[in-house]
C-alpha cells in the first residue's frame, strides 16, 4: 500500500441531537464534558470539550473535542463523523473526489476555526475536512 509522506489527522467528531438541553446535560454528567452553545448565528452547533486546552486546541496528545449538531432530514445528517485536518482543503477535496469520494457543496469559512467542508467516502460514510487557520 502506497503511504502518503504526511497523514491528516482526526482532528474534531460531530454527532447529532434532537435536544440540545438533554444532549448538553447527558454528556456533562456522564463524562464532564463542557458543552457550550455556538448560538444560532452558528446552526445551534454544541461545542464539546472533552479535555483540556490551550488556545482552543488539546493539550492532551491524541486527544480531541468535538461537536453536536441539529439533527435534519438529509441522509447524511443522521451519523457521527470526524473531522480531518489538511493542509491545503482545495487540494484535499480533489484527493477525496479521485479517491472516489463526493465532497457535499462547497466549503465554509467558520470563524476563528478555518475552512470545512463535508464529503462522502465510498462507503456511504459522512465526514468532513478542515483546513485550520494558522
């Protein structure tokens, strides 16, 4: 198998919710996660942070936090997914369409996050890409 000189790493999951409030309480109280609501300016996104950080990012190798999102009515809406840091997410997003993946839309520009775009793997499994700002 052929090995890329660099691997993008699983940087963010993303699940979905029915209940902000209930999601929120649930993982506050089984693993003392923080979950901060983003406000509708940002889709009612839950920030969850799973370990400590500095700067917004993990201190703990390995680690990550995450995110919860409304749950909606498109298919690929209704499973957790990750979040895969790269580099160049222009460059990326040609990978995954080669690869034989489908990128879904265009990408966004989060606000002191970066750019994000979601795709499709051959398997029919949701996940996304982000290029960080620096």
């Amino acid at each position: 198998m052929l090995m890329k000189s660099k691997l993008n790493p699983v940087v963010h999951f993303e699940m979905p919710y029915k209940d902000a409030k209930r999601v929120s309480e649930f993982y506050s109280k089984a693993f003392g996660w923080i979950m901060m609501d983003a406000g509708a300016q940002m889709g009612n996104y839950l920030v969850a942070t799973t370990t400590k950080t500095k700067d917004m990012r993990p201190t703990t190798p390995g680690a990550i936090n995450g995110g919860f999102y409304p749950l909606s009515s498109a298919p690929q809406s209704t499973a957790p997914s990750v979040v895969i840091a790269v580099d160049d997410i222009q460059a990326a997003i040609e990978m995954v369409t080669d690869a034989g993946g489908q990128v879904l839309g265009e990408p966004i520009d989060i606000p002191t996050v970066g750019k994000y775009v979601s795709f499709v793997d051959t398997e029919g499994n949701r996940a996304s890409l982000l290029q960080p700002k620096m």
